[in-house]
C-alpha cells in the first residue's frame, strides 16, 4: 500500500505560512508592501490589540480585476513575475506570491478590491477557504482585513509576544517602509489611536522627521556618492547623536529594507574613532542598483539578499560617510548652526 500522498493546498499553506507569516508584523508588511508594489500612495493602516484581533490596510493603489481575486489567494499565484528571466530582475517588491495564500491559511481575511471607480469585487477567504466573489460598489484600489491570526494554528499564538512587543515590532516595520517610500504616505492606527503619520512628499528627511522627530531629522547629514554600479544617498546622524542599538539603521536597496551585516559596518567604519564604543549613528541609506545586481530570493521574507560587488559597494559607503563627516569638522561653526 502507498504511504506517500501530497498535502492539500490548505495544509502546505500553512506551512508555508510559518515562514512568512510569524507574526503580526509580518502581515503589516506583506500587505503593505503589496500596497507599494500596487502603485498606491496613501497607505493606511490599523491594527487592533498588536494586530492579533485586527489588522486593516486599505490603499489607493492599481487594484485587482474582478477575475483574479480569487486566483490572488492561490499559493504561487502572482502579477510580478513570469519567467526565470524576470526573477533575476526584479523590479517589484513581492514576486514569490505567497503572501495572500499564507495570510488566509492562518486568519480570517477580507479583501474588497477596484481597479476603476464604482465596480469592485469582495472577497472573504477564512482558514485558506475562499469563498465566493461578490460585485459591490467600491472606491479605487484595495483593502484587505486581517482577523484572528492564528487563530486556528494554536501552536504559533504562543510563540507571539506581549502586545508591547508586537505593537513595537508593526511601529518599527512602518517605520522602514515609510524611510524607504518618501513618496507614500501613511498612517498607522493602534486601537483608534494614531501612532505615525508620513507626509509623502518624496521627501526623505521629512519623512525622517516624521519617524525621528524634527530635531533629530534636522542634526542629521545627508550624503551621496556613486559609481558605475550603485548610487548611494541618505542621512546620517552626527558622531554626537547615536543609540545602544543598531535599530536606527535602515538600509534600502531599489526601495526595499534590507538588512545586510558588512553595509552596516561599512557605515560605522565611516565614522572612524567617533563612535564611542557601543553606539551606533541614526542612518538612513538609499542604495540603486541594477536588480540584475542582486538576488532578493535567498528568504520568503526577502530582508536578507545577496550582492554582487557588496565589498565595492561597502566601500563606496565608507568613502561617502568619511567624507561627509570631515567636510563637517573642516567648518565647526556649521555645528553650531544646526
Ligand atoms: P506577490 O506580492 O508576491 O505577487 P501576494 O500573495 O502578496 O504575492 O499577492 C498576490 C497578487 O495579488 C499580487 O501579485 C497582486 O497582483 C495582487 N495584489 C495583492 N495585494 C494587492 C493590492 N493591495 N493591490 C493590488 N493588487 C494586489
Ligand atoms: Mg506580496
């Protein structure tokens, strides 16, 4: 007798959820990211008790066309890519079309979508049952809900924090999406209260002052460099104004937040014997590259990537931060001014 079967679609779902989804944050960003890949420039988003009740992001983005809803939900199922070719060149933020699937194994999810003004379609798929698509009048571009997370994988509820934790967690990953989309405006909603709010003007250092706060925005340098591969530009806090942890470090390449070791220390290297020991400067670093340059398939998370050339790149970072810091102490009354 055979003993081998396949699993059912729900079944790999959710494992395939333990990897993408492990927790509230990790909805907040696929969502949202699928809100930046749909073109959408208001993003809001809000989260009941840390998003283990509720988790809502609605956007005015491209929308998804009446026939694809459902097929949106399917495990694989994704607009971004279509050939090996395209998924070494990779332009969007998601590709691997496993959000949606691995979301609705694991909650209670419902997604009304317009492509154009007045027709739009809902959707409602509960523990990876979709359900059937109804017409209803709809504004442009899509909202999804997200209720119950976990709610039938008991066993990953209990590997979520306190709410603190997990409220944290949502905070920080806005704070990263919006750094790495000046252009996007967003807001971010705790049990009614607002948490943050983005202008979306294009403006890095004023969506910096929206996260850091206007003082802090303000005291910091900002710099740029490039060469034949990669362009670098961003902000970086002066050798006096760091923190105990290296949380204040945002690194963006082609507008997704990664985060890479050797980048990192190429910064504080930039610094020299500025830092005191422990510290570590506030950044935000923008980095362009040809996709071809980097493969963003190492993790269904996709924050960690590889580089081509990371040593040239890391150096190119060094170089900037250096320079940029020494053009400062050359005119002391600049401190001053700030
Ligand atoms: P991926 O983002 O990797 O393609 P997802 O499971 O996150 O996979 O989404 C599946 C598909 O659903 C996307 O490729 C996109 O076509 C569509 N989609 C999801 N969210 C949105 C949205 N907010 N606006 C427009 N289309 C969306
Ligand atoms: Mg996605």
């Amino acid at each position: 007798m055979s003993k081998i079967h396949q699993l059912s679609e729900t079944l790999s779902n959710q494992i395939a959820a333990g990897e993408v989804v492990e927790r509230p944050a990790s909805v907040v960003k696929e969502l949202v990211e699928n809100s930046i890949d749909a073109g959408a420039t208001q993003v809001d988003v809000s989260v009941k008790d840390a998003g283990l009740a509720q988790i809502q992001v609605v956007d005015n983005g491209a929308g998804i066309e009446p026939d694809d809803v459902p097929v949106a939900f399917l495990r694989h199922a994704t607009s971004k890519i279509l050939t090996t070719r395209d998924l070494f060149n990779v332009h969007s933020l998601g590709f691997r079309g496993e959000a949606l699937a691995s979301i609705a194994a694991v909650a209670k999810v419902n997604l009304e979508t317009a492509t154009t003004a007045g027709v739009g379609t809902k959707i409602q798929v509960n523990g990876g049952e979709i359900g059937t698509p109804e017409t209803a009048a709809l504004r442009p571009g899509t909202q999804v809900q997200v209720d119950d997370l976990f709610y039938n994988t008991p066993a990953r509820l209990k590997y979520v924090k306190s709410q603190q934790t997990e409220l944290a967690k949502i905070v920080d990953i806005i704070n990263r999406l919006a750094l790495a989309n000046p252009q996007v405006a967003f807001t971010l909603r705790h049990n009614d209260n607002l948490m943050l709010k983005t202008a979306g003007h294009g403006d890095l250092q004023q969506t910096l002052a929206g996260i850091y706060g206007v003082t802090t925005a303000k005291s910091m340098l900002d710099f740029e460099s490039q060469d034949l591969d990669f362009k670098v530009h961003g902000f970086t806090s002066l050798p006096d104004t760091t923190r105990a942890s290296r949380n204040y470090l945002s690194f963006m390449i082609n507008g997704r937040y990664i985060k890479n070791l050797a980048l990192t220390k190429a910064l504080i290297a930039g610094y020299g014997s500025k830092l005191m020991v422990g510290r570590y400067p506030i950044a935000v670093i923008a980095i362009e590259m040809d996709p071809l340059l980097v493969d963003v398939n190492v993790h269904p998370t996709k924050q960690e990537v590889r580089l081509s050339k990371e040593d040239n790149l890391a150096q190119l970072l060094t170089q900037a931060v250096q320079e940029r810091l020494a053009s400062e102490n050359l005119i002391p009354e600049a401190l001053h001014n700030l």
